[in-house]
C-alpha cells in the first residue's frame, strides 16, 4: 500500500513539473497556457509545445533589400501599390495569401466597405443595410 501512495506522489510530481516547464515553454513562444499539456502528456506535451511556431514574432521589413527573394517585387513600382495591408496594420506583399504579422487569410483580413450614404458608416460590401443606422446602403431605395 505505501509502494503505491509513492508512486501515485511521484506521478504527480512529475506532472506537475512538466506542468510547469512547458508553460514556460509557451509563454516564451508567446502563448498562453500550457502547464496542461506537460502536465497530462509529460514529455509528448512538452514537444508539442516546443515545435509550435514563435507567436510573438512580428515581421516588419524595413525595406525592400530585406524583403525574401520571393516577396521582391522586379517591377519599378512603388511597394504601396504592389501590396495590400491587413487590418492589423502591417503592409503585405501581394504575391502572398496571408498576414506576415498576424497570419490571417487575405480574403479575411482586407474585405471591400460599403460606406453608408445616411450616417457614413463603413459596411461590408455584402450587406444591403446598414448595420449602424438600418437604413438601404443603395440610395435609389
């Protein structure tokens, strides 16, 4: 019987140890949480933790020189028309799908508005009323 509340003891310790270590491990990565994967998986959970990506990281070039070779635009236009921006803010290359920063899809993040001709409000473009002021954003109706 004590054989076995030591065991059990041990087996607690050790969860919670890993517990602890793949938390670290993913608030370093710029998640939160993690304490229950390493404390429910042990080892399994602490690598699942440590090959997620780096969330906090934020790429912003500061010019085009440290832009990729295959985010480069070779044409002589300027980069604000070559490019779309999120609506997290950062400004993205065009030949790419996603958010550098945020990692949203293009078709989320940047959407046509429908600005409201009554009270000026910014709609999406597949709606047929305004959601401010409920009045027809087509102003022959």
């Amino acid at each position: 019987m004590a054989y076995l509340i030591g065991l059990i003891i041990g087996l607690i310790i050790y969860s919670i140890v890993f517990g602890f270590i793949t938390e670290y491990v993913a608030e370093s990565k710029g998640y939160d949480g993690g304490f229950w994967w390493g404390f429910w998986l042990g080892i399994i959970g602490l690598l699942v933790v440590g090959f997620r990506p780096d969330n906090r990281q934020e790429y912003r070039p500061s010019s085009s020189a440290e832009l990729p070779a295959w985010a480069s635009s070779s044409s002589s236009s300027s980069s604000s028309s070559s490019g779309w921006t999120c609506t997290c803010g950062a400004k993205n290359p065009s030949s790419i799908d996603y958010c550098l920063s945020c990692r949203r899809s293009k078709s989320d993040a940047v959407m046509p508005k429908k600005i409201c001709p009554h009270c000026g409000a910014g709609n999406r473009s597949t709606n047929s009323l305004c959601f401010a002021c409920d009045k027809p954003l087509d102003e022959g109706e």
